[in-house]
C-alpha cells in the first residue's frame, strides 16, 4: 500500500510538473544560479501535487525546506509521501489532522528556525508573532498566498504589529485574477463532483461573494447549467453580479429557493441558525473560502438530532423535518474533496511564490515592515513566459504610438 502511495504521489508530482512551464523555466534558472542557498524557509500551503513542485523548485535554489499544511484536510498523502521519500524533503503533514496535529506540524515546521516564511492563510505568521516569537529576530520577510491571510496582515499591520515585511503575492494580477477566478471557479466544481457525483444543472445555486473566487464559481456554475442566485454585503459588487446576469438577493430570501450554496465570502457565519431553519429538505452546502465557519457548523449541529456521513466527504445533517448536507467538514471543499486548482493556474501563482521570494531575499535590507505590492516587472515577466508557454502571440506598440499613449500633447 505504501509503494502504491508513493507512485500515485510520483505520477502526480510528475503530471504538475509537466503543466507547469513557467515555474520549470524558474526552477531551471534557479537550479543554476542558487539563490536560496543556505537559507531556511518554513512553508504552510495545501500539501497536493503543485504545491510539491514549487517545494521542490526552492528546494533545488538551495534552500532547506520544510512544509506543512495550510489546512487539516487539503494534505494529498500520496504527494506528501512521494515529497518525503523520493525527494528527500522535510513534511509535516497528512488528510484529516486533529486540530491538535495541525498546530504540531505548523510547530514543527517552525521549529527549523526559518529565514522566510511562505504561508497560506496567515496562520505560521500569527504564530511568530504570538507563541513563537523567540523565531522572529532571525525572520526576514514572508510570503502570503491567499486573500483571507492578506486581510489578517494589513490589520495587523495597521495595529503596528507586524515585525517583517510580507509580500502580497494574492494581489499579484497574475495570481488573483487567474487563481481566484479561473483556478477556484473549477476546483470548486471538482470538489463538488467528487464529493457528490450529483448534477449543477437544472438547480438553484447560492454563491455567497462575489469577489474575484465568488464571480468564478458563479460565472462556472451559469456555464454548467444552475439558475444563480448571488448573496453580497457590497452594494458595487452586488451591482456588478446583477449586471453578470445574476439573481441578487438577501441569504434569508436565497436559502429558501437554494439546492446548492457555496461560501465564498472570507467572513464568518454567513450561513447561520436561520438560514438552516428555513432551507429546503436537500440542500447541499459546501465552502470555498479559507476557514471553516462560513457555515456555522455549532448551530447546524444544535439543530440536528443525527448526523451521519453519508459518502466519503459528505455529512447528512437530520433536523427532524428536513436532511441539510455539508460537504468537506465545511473546510474548502475544492482541496478537501477535490485535488485543488489546476496545474495551469497553478504554475502562475507559484510563479508568482518563487519570483516574490527572490525579491525578498534581494530587497529585504531595504524594506520596512508591511505589506508589499509584488513588483509589476514579476507579473509581466510571468506574463511572458505564461504567453510564449500557451503558443499565443501579442502585438506591440510602434515607437509612435508608445510616445502617444505616455504623452498629452497629441489629441485626436
Ligand atoms: N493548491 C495549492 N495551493 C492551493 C490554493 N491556495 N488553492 C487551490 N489549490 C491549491
């Protein structure tokens, strides 16, 4: 079982690597120029397959690297194994952690003293800055994936507690405008497929948000078929859903007419005690968003007499007169019943990972504490390479026009 594990873990490994050329193209230059050598970096990201090549990439820059996971159920096991044994790394991580295990491998992997953190979600920043801060003098700069853990370091710097700069790598436009829309509008539908093996079309679905994740799930589930309500607390983008050919309106209205919602707001009990009170007999709800209480799982449980796992990433919650299903414990079931975005979207953000590491590693000296901006130089070299990659030509400007377009004098 553990030789089958570790194959399956190797083919995936292998497949991501063979969809992602522009972190190929990183890796190969860093593989010659090391410029990670002898440098510790503490990572939290989903254990999967594409987040074992961007390990392996810095690992190959010279770096010594440990990782754990960015969730208790997002750990593919089969890459962490194939990560341990065929590439020698430093893992902490496994599919369906305790919460008390999830914070000994994030321990663990902070307890190599690192030089630079790459983080998912915040969490190793928040405890360097609480229960580990003996680590942060030799702490000089971190990486931050995704909106949630963006949110969380903008506070705290506005507090005036964040003591390294953090690199903003979700506000990259070649990480949020493809991860967050393309990457999280089908890795959602993979999660629900394999958790369910049940229809979108013909259905209600609630999409709770309307960011950039929220206008890819909506924009996916239009094209599978779902009549679309959207639910919104931001009257702009509330606008923009209705001018997306959207349904809009308040949860407590959605959740009536709803056979299937998916969270995916970065906020708290969105779905709560009266949302479950008044829902259909069915309802299968799921989360996309990076903490598990979007769904207000306390107050479904107070209300249900039995809950039964009913397929293998699905929870029956029984109210008496009603059935209501979670999918994935209520944690973001693109990752804890799907395998993640795909290696396409993938390869731009962990592009996006190891450039913005570099950068640090340059720049650092010169930075205060806060929370950067990656460099528009990162995104456009990505760009490039994403482009050439694709088989896909642009034009360029002509002298003339660049002159017209960066000057005022010239009118019609
Ligand atoms: N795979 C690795 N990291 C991921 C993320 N943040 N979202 C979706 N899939 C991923």
């Amino acid at each position: 079982m553990t030789d089958e594990l570790y194959e399956k873990g190797m083919l995936r490994l292998h497949w991501a690597e063979m969809h992602t050329p522009v972190l190929q193209q990183i890796r190969e230059r860093f593989r010659k120029e090391k410029p990670l050598k002898g440098l510790k970096v503490a990572m939290a990201l989903h254990t999967e397959a594409k987040t074992g090549i961007l390990a392996i990439t810095l690992a190959e820059a010279g770096a010594e690297i440990r990782l754990a996971s960015c969730n208790p159920l997002s750990t593919d096991d089969s890459v962490a194994l194939a990560l341990r044994k065929g590439y020698n790394l430093d893992v902490h991580a496994k599919k369906g952690e305790s919460q008390e295990e999830y914070y000994k491998n994030l321990n663990a992997v902070l307890d190599m003293g690192p030089d630079y953190i790459i983080d998912d979600g915040a969490d190793l920043i928040a405890m360097v800055h609480t229960t580990r801060r003996e680590l942060l003098p030799n702490i000089k700069g971190a990486n931050e994936e995704t909106t949630t853990g963006i949110v969380r370091l903008r506070a705290m710097a506005n507090d005036g507690k964040l003591e390294f700069p953090v690199m903003a790598v979700n506000d990259a436009k070649m990480k949020f405008l493809f991860d967050n829309r393309y990457g999280t509008g089908q890795s959602a539908f993979d999660g629900w497929m394999n958790a369910t093996n049940l229809m979108v079309s013909g259905k209600h679905l609630v999409v709770a948000g309307y960011g950039w994740c929220g206008k890819g799930v909506a924009m996916r589930a239009k094209g599978l078929g779902a009549s679309v309500i959207v639910t919104e607390v931001d009257p702009v983008r509330a606008i923009e859903a209705k001018m997306d050919g959207f349904e809009v309106m308040p949860m407590i209205d959605a959740v009536k007419i709803a056979d299937i919602i998916m969270t995916v707001t970065g906020c708290k009990d969105i779905i709560r005690k009266e949302h479950f009170q008044v829902m259909k007999d069915g309802c299968i709800m799921g989360n996309v968003g990076h903490f598990d209480n979007e769904i207000n799982k306390k107050d479904l449980s107070s209300l249900s007499k039995k809950v039964t796992r009913v397929r293998e990433f699905v929870d029956e919650y029984d109210l008496g007169d009603k059935r209501l299903f979670l999918i994935g414990e209520g944690r973001l079931m693109n990752l804890a019943a799907g395998q993640g975005h795909p290696a396409e979207i993938m390869d731009m953000s962990f592009a996006v990972q190891a450039l913005s590491l570099e950068y640090l590693v340059k720049n650092h000296k010169d930075m205060k504490n806060g929370v950067y901006t990656v460099p528009n130089s990162i995104d456009v070299t990505i760009a490039e390479h994403k482009l050439k990659a694709m088989g896909v030509r642009i034009d360029s400007l002509s002298d003339e026009q660049r002159s017209y377009i960066t000057g005022w004098q010239e009118g019609t």
